[in-house]
C-alpha cells in the first residue's frame, strides 16, 4: 500500500490506495501549525504498512535532490511552514521512500495516468484559485529544471480597460496578480461565486487566461491543457478562453479542437490526491 498528501493552504487530504491509483481510504486535515498538522498526518498514516508515501505540496518547494533544503516548503507567507521539512519529517517517522513535488505537478501526473490526459506523453495542469499555478509532463515526465516551473506569475499583456493594480506581492499584476480568485474579488468586489451573470468579469478572465494559454502552448506545446481549481467551476470560462485564444493565435499554430483539447479535470478533485499516490509509486520504484 502506498500513502499520498496533497498538501494545501487550508487543508492536507491525506489518503492510502494501490498502484493502480485505487484511494481506500482519506482524511482531510486543516492545516494550522506545521507540528499540529504534520502529527495527524503522521497518526493516520501509522494505522496501515506503507511502503512509499508521495506528497503533492503547496509551494514554493524544494525540489532539488541535490540541495541541502530538498523537501522543504520554501518562501510561504503560511505561518510556521517556511523552511519546514516535509520530506525529513517524514521520512524519520517512516523509514520509506517519500516523493516529492509541486501539488500542480501531482495533479498534472494524475491527469496523464488517470484523467482527461491518459495515454499521452505530454500534458498541461493549470489551477486557477487562490493562486495559480501549473505544473506540466513532458515527454512522459514532469517538467523539472533549476526548480519547478511557476507558470502562474508570467507577466501579460493588460486589458486597456482594466484599471484594477494587481494582488501579487511580488509582481503586482502578473497572471495570478490579475486573474486568480483574491484578484477576481478585490477588482469586482464580490467573490467569483457571486459574479456568475457579470459577463464582463467572465471576459476578463477569459482575455488573461487565453494569454496565459498561448505562451504555454507555444513553449511547452502540450498534448491536452487542463484547467481546474476555483475558478474554472464557472463552466462559461471555456467558450470564452476558446474565443481569444483563436484569436490571439491566429492559425499561426494548428490546434486541434479546442473543446477536446482544453478541459476539465478527469479526476474532478482528485487529481491532486491520486498523483500523489502515483509519486509514491515513483519514488518506490526509484528505491528499487
Ligand atoms: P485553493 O486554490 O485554495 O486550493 P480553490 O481552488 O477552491 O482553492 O480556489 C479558491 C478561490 O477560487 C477563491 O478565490 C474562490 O473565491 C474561488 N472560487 C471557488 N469556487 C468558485 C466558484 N464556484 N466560482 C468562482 N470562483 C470560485
Ligand atoms: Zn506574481
């Protein structure tokens, strides 16, 4: 049996399952403290004989096997969580192999052995929610250089009638400084929920998402592009995000269909959890 942690903001889902991606069991915890949470997960995991546990983190992270910091939520503002050791944690606890990676780059693995991406070689996860962020396989692994990418912070082009600052701290109006839900809120000032018939804001959304489409695609050219988080449950996003990025595009590049290619998560909201489960069996088969 393999364990998995999707490691978020507000809450760790922590679940144990098989190989084949099968969940038996999951729990959700709150994330406060890092020794508050970090010991409920250590407690569920000790009920059951795990031989690997993967763990699909909030970041920035550590991902570098070679640094002394591997394993480690770098920069978070999450009281308590800068610097902590995920991975040592778990580890001294366990004595197993633990996988480690991005929470976008586990829900992209999930994807593309499970959900709307299965059978392909290549594939984009994006999530659009309190931030954003999207982690990516290419040809069959997850894309990995210096550190993990941070698709959610390229800059783009503004809508000449936006008027409103941006809300990322570091870039003020990047992508997730204009398009993830804190910026939908404080432009608009309601939340994304209660802005459903507001087509302008849906527009918006749709002229920054497509930018953001485009340079992934003309960089990256993934097999199938996948949207969640948030956000993307206003299902009237796509047709939106279709119609600008075809028009940004402009046949330069041919796409296929773009209903069949931008879409969904398979996995609903299980992408995150059953990657994780999959970075177990990465990292086990990396033991062997
Ligand atoms: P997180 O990113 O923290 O994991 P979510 O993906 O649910 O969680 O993102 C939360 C953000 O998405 C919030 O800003 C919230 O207002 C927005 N959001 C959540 N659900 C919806 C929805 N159905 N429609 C529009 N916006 C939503
Ligand atoms: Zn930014």
């Amino acid at each position: 049996m393999l364990g998995a942690i999707e490691a978020g903001g507000t809450k760790f889902v922590c679940a144990v399952g098989v190989e084949s991606g099968k969940i038996i069991e999951r729990i959700q915890i709150p994330t406060t403290i890092p020794e508050e949470t970090m010991s409920k997960v250590i407690e569920f995991f000790k009920g059951y004989e795990l031989e690997a546990i993967g763990v699909g983190s909030f970041g920035p992270i550590d991902v570098n096997k070679e640094s002394h910091a591997y394993g480690s939520i770098t920069s978070t503002p999450k009281p308590g969580w800068r610097d902590y050791p995920i991975v040592k944690t778990l580890e001294k606890e366990f004595g197993i192999p633990i996988g480690f990676n991005t929470d976008v780059n586990a829900a992209a693995l999930g994807e593309v052995t499970h959900g709307a991406a299965k059978g392909l070689d290549s594939c984009l996860y994006i999530t659009i929610g309190t931030g954003i962020g999207a982690g990516a396989i290419v040809q069959g692994k997850l894309l990995q250089g210096l550190s993990h990418p941070e698709m959610g912070h390229i800059l783009v082009r503004r809508h000449p009638q936006d008027e409103y600052q941006g809300k990322c701290p570091y870039h003020r109006d990047c992508l997730e400084g204009l398009a993830a839900g804190p910026a939908i809120e404080e432009r608009w000032g309601a939340k994304g929920i209660d802005l459903v018939d507001r087509t302008e804001v849906w527009d918006l959304q749709g002229y920054y998402i497509a930018q953001a489409l485009m340079q992934y695609v003309l960089i990256l050219s993934p097999k199938k592009i996948i949207l969640g988080g948030g956000v993307m449950h206003q299902k009237q996003l796509f047709p939106t995000i279709y119609k600008f990025l075809k028009e940004i595009v402009a046949d330069y590049v041919h796409l296929p269909e773009l209903a069949d290619y931008i879409v969904s998560p398979g996995l609903g909201d299980h992408a995150g959890i059953t990657g994780s489960l999959m970075l177990a069996k990465q990292a086990l088969q990396e033991n062997n």
